[in-house]
C-alpha cells in the first residue's frame, strides 16, 4: 500500500481529521494516537501477510542479499514482539 492510500484511509476512518487539516491544527489525544498506531499495524501486518501469501517467495526487495529464511525469521521476530504469535 502506498503512502498515499494509507492516507486516504486515516482520513476515511477519521473524518474529523480533514477539518483539522484544513485548519492547519492537527490534535491528537492519547487515545487517538493509538488508534493512529493500532491503524498503522493493522494495514502494515495485512499487507504483510498478503506479501508472503501471494507471492511465490517472501519480499526481499529492500535488502536482495537477505534469505527467504531471514525475512520469515523477521516476520516472526516481529510477530512475537507483539505477542502474536
């Protein structure tokens, strides 16, 4: 997912945020933040999960020297940090 449509959804899910945007104040509490961060993680590990399950071998393309093991193993990693695994 781009960047761009990352935005659009924090914008369709937080309708109240073009208003601010508009105005040039963008306030976040406490609880918006981690509906900001729970946002985030949500896309990002979907479309994590959507790489490595329709492609014929995990993602390398940040860093090709890397193994298909070493990225699962990060995936893993990354899994367990947030206790989902």
């Amino acid at each position: 997912m781009s960047k761009e449509k990352l935005f659009e959804y924090y914008l369709l899910k937080n309708p109240s945020l073009v208003n601010q945007l508009v105005d040039g104040k963008v306030v976040l509490s406490a609880k918006g933040f981690k509906k900001f961060f729970d946002t985030t993680y949500d896309v990002a590990y979907k479309e994590g999960i959507c790489d490595l399950a329709f492609k014929e071998e995990p993602p390398t393309r940040h860093n090709p020297s890397r193994s298909s093991s070493e990225d699962l193993q990060g995936l893993k990693d990354l899994l367990n940090l947030f206790g989902m695994h």
